[in-house]
C-alpha cells in the first residue's frame, strides 16, 4: 500500500485535517476557516485580524512578471483577506525567498511595489525574513488588521434567501489582472461598517469555489443567475483565444485571482446597499444569485434549467 499524499486529500481536505488537529484557547474567536484569524485585541471592543498569503513563481506568476507587480500581488492578496473581515489593514511582514543570482533590481522593484501599495492603504511594512529560494522566488506575507467586535463578517453568517452579490466582474485575471488588482479593503469596509452584508469572503480560488465555501460555512446552499454573472472582458477574450476550450461564463465561475469580495445581503438591506454602494464607489455592486434552504451550489439558466455547480475551482493540489 502506498503512502497517501497531499494529493489524495486536496488542499481543502488537507487543511480541513489540520484545523482538527488543534484546540484554541477562548483568545481566539475565530480560528482556522475563515479569511483571516480573529483574535481578542488589547483594547475593548476590537479584535485583532491575523493573515498570510504566499505567492510563487511558477505558481501565482511567471518569472518575466515585473517585480513591481509582484510585490504589489504579493501584498494586495493580503489586503484582501483583510478586507473580505471588514477589517482596517494596520501592518505587514515580507518573508522573501530568493536565489544568491536574484538582481538585487529585482528585489528593490518587488520593495517598490509593495510600498506603493501600502502608502496607498496606510499599511506599515514592518518585518519579516530573508531566506534561500532553490525553486525561483517566494513571497509570504503575514498581515495583521483590526475590526470592532460587532462589525467583523464572516464566511459563516448567510441566512437562506439572502441575495449574492459581488464587487466586479469575474474571469480572465491571468491575463493581468492578477498582478495589478486593487484589493478592495475599502468597499469592504464600507460594507461592514453599513452592517449590510452577512457573510463575505474574497475570491481568490473562483466564484464557485468560493461560494461553496461560504455555504458550508453558513450551512446554506444557493443558486447562481447564469444571466446575471458578471463578465469580465478578459474572460471572453480567453473563451475566444484561449489554449484550452472554455466558455466565458465557465471563466467567470471557475478561474481563481479575481480577488473581488463575494458577499450575501439580506432581501430587505439589498436596495440601500446595491444604490448606495453605486452612489459611494461609481460602480455596480452586482446581484448574482440567492441563497437557498441548500446544500447545493445550483446554476439557474434563463430557461429555468438549472444544474449542480462542480466542486471545481482552483485547488493547490487538485
Ligand atoms: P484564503 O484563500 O482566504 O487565503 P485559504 O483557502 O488559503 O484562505 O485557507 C482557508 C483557511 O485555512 C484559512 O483560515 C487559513 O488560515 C487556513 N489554512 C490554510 N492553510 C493552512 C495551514 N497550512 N495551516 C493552518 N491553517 C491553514
Ligand atoms: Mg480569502
């Protein structure tokens, strides 16, 4: 008999076996499963966010990515989780992994980018670690955040019927956007602060991936409105030119990286939240779906056919 391997559990199930493995103590309110921890802050009322995000060449970016952009991806995945709470980002670490050959160029552009995007969100680099990258570049970054006790929203607060709604359209990020998206801790934290969302997560692994993820956790299920997903142009372009057969919906639902924030809003907050929104940030906010008594992901074409989502989406191991 072989050995069983990562690959065998997938990286939802290898994570799932070390989250049983550990108890935590009653400081943390929020432990493994959601986009950030949540720990009890040092001052009343607030808590504590605690996140990191890795990126790899070969992986998350190829090796002729700008440095810049690198540094900016590399950081801006961080702010996402961050955002995806509700959370205010306060300060981060870069653990960077490079080879003794690394132009040093490299490295000062990978800097740049990374303080460009922290100057724009008023996030302190503070730290972190340097060490040898036999495999091309590595970047982890750990981020810690804050958030009032009774504004923080999780995977885990959908009710049934709630509405699905999403930041922006979806698809196609590997042709650019991956690398220069703005995370979008601002609207996150609009959204939070309104108290209009009930669950959030950001999409870094694809719409239905991600929605399966916030169902589970709020023990709902849901339907998608095919017609109403929206669209990204880059997701079309790849439908069309694309190396691999796909259609642009498929994109939508399935390509990681868009990191836009997936949320649900109850049926008698959605008005205010969808108007007001547009009002404060000149963009839709976007109604795609609904959820549902559950447990399935379901896609609701026009002509009312309809078909259970696959598990598919982006998984490290898959
Ligand atoms: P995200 O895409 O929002 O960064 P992930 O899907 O990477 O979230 O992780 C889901 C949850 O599992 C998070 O709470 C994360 O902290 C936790 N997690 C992921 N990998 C590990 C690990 N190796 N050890 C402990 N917790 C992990
Ligand atoms: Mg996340």
């Amino acid at each position: 008999m072989t050995a069983k391997r990562v690959r065998d559990l997938g990286e939802f199930g290898l994570i799932a076996r070390l989250r049983e493995q550990v108890t935590t103590s009653p400081r943390v309110v929020e432990g493994i499963g959601d986009d950030a921890a949540v720990l009890e802050g040092p001052g009343e009322g607030r808590l504590l966010l605690f996140a990191c995000d890795t990126i790899a060449e070969g992986v998350h970016f190829l090796p002729d990515a700008a440095p810049e952009q690198i540094g900016h991806k590399a950081l801006a995945c961080n702010l996402s989780d961050i955002a995806a709470m509700g959370g205010i980002p306060r300060a981060a670490t870069l653990s960077l992994g490079c080879a003794p050959e690394t132009p040093v160029a490299t490295v000062d552009g990978i800097w740049a980018g990374m303080r460009r995007l922290a100057a724009a969100f008023d996030v302190d680099l503070v730290g972190g670690d340097t060490h040898r990258s036999p495999a091309g570049l590595i970047l982890s970054v750990a981020i810690v955040g804050e958030v009032e006790r009774e504004l923080y929203v999780r995977r885990g607060g959908a009710k049934a019927g709630h509405f699905v709604v999403v930041t922006g359209p979806l698809g196609g990020s590997v042709l650019g956007k991956h690398l220069t998206f703005t995370p979008r801790v601002r609207e996150g934290r609009w959204l939070a602060e309104r108290r209009l969302v009930s669950a959030m997560i950001d999409l870094s692994d694809g719409l239905a991936s991600d929605l399966r993820q916030v169902c589970t956790a709020s023990g709902v299920g849901a339907e998608l409105f095919a017609d109403r997903i929206p669209i990204a142009d880059a997701a079309t372009e790849l439908a069309q030119t694309g190396p691999t057969a796909s259609t642009a919906l498929g994109r939508a639902l399935y390509d990681g990286e868009d990191f836009e924030l997936l949320a649900t809003v109850a049926p008698e907050l959605l008005d205010e939240a969808a108007s007001d929104y547009l009002e404060t940030f000149g963009e839709r906010l976007h109604v795609l779906g609904r959820t549902t008594a559950g447990p399935q992901v379901r896609l609701i074409h026009p002509d009312a056919r309809s078909q259970e989502l696959t598990a598919g989406g982006f998984d490290h191991f898959g």
